[in-house]
C-alpha cells in the first residue's frame, strides 16, 4: 500500500494538503492453481484525502475530508455464483466508512 502526502500551498500560517492511498489491483489465490475459478479479481483502489491546518496566534484550526470522492469499498473473495453474506471487503486495507469530515484546533499556552 502506498500512501503519499504533501503539502500543496503553504502561504503564510495555512496549509492545504492531499494525501493519495493507492492500492494495486489482485487477484484470488486460487486462480494460481485453478484458472477457472469464479472468485472474482479486485480492481486497484484509490483513495484521496484532503486537509488543511491554519495557524494564527496561539491557535492552530485544523479540517479535513478523508475519502473526498466517497469511494466505496470493493468486496474481496466475491463469487457471483455465491448469493450469501461471503463477499466480503477487507476492511484492514480498504475504506468502509465512506466519507467523513473533521474540524480540531489547539490553543498553546
């Protein structure tokens, strides 16, 4: 998984920034040894997220939207011949939550 983040504008106390989540695409174990096998390949799978910090003062205002496109989570191990609750997502890799909002801020003392 590569995931990538960098500052797009700095001017004078905001930042924006875009990170990139891209994961390639698989396909089944199975289909190594059983060419014919009916569980479907996943396609690679991007995510973007947006942030932005503002910095004035003692105080520092912080927002963001992670996956800014709302892209859905592909079902991993999907067998369309399997009609029950199998096809699954890996939520260790992929996003199931769809997209959120957050908005923070810090005071310093």
């Amino acid at each position: 998984m590569a995931c990538e983040q960098h500052p797009l504008i700095r001017l004078n106390g905001l930042t924006l920034g875009l990170g990139w989540i891209h994961l390639p695409s698989i396909k089944d174990a199975s289909a190594a040894t059983n060419p014919t096998t009916k569980i479907l390949p996943v396609p690679s799978y991007d995510l973007f997220n947006l942030m932005a910090t503002y910095g004035f003062d003692r105080y520092t205002v912080r927002a963001g939207i992670d996956n800014l496109l709302d892209k859905e989570a592909p079902a991993v191990g999907a067998n369309p011949a399997v009609t029950t609750s199998s096809n699954v997502t890996n939520t260790g890799f992929y996003d199931t939550l769809g997209r959120r909002f957050y908005v923070g801020g810090k005071v310093s003392f």
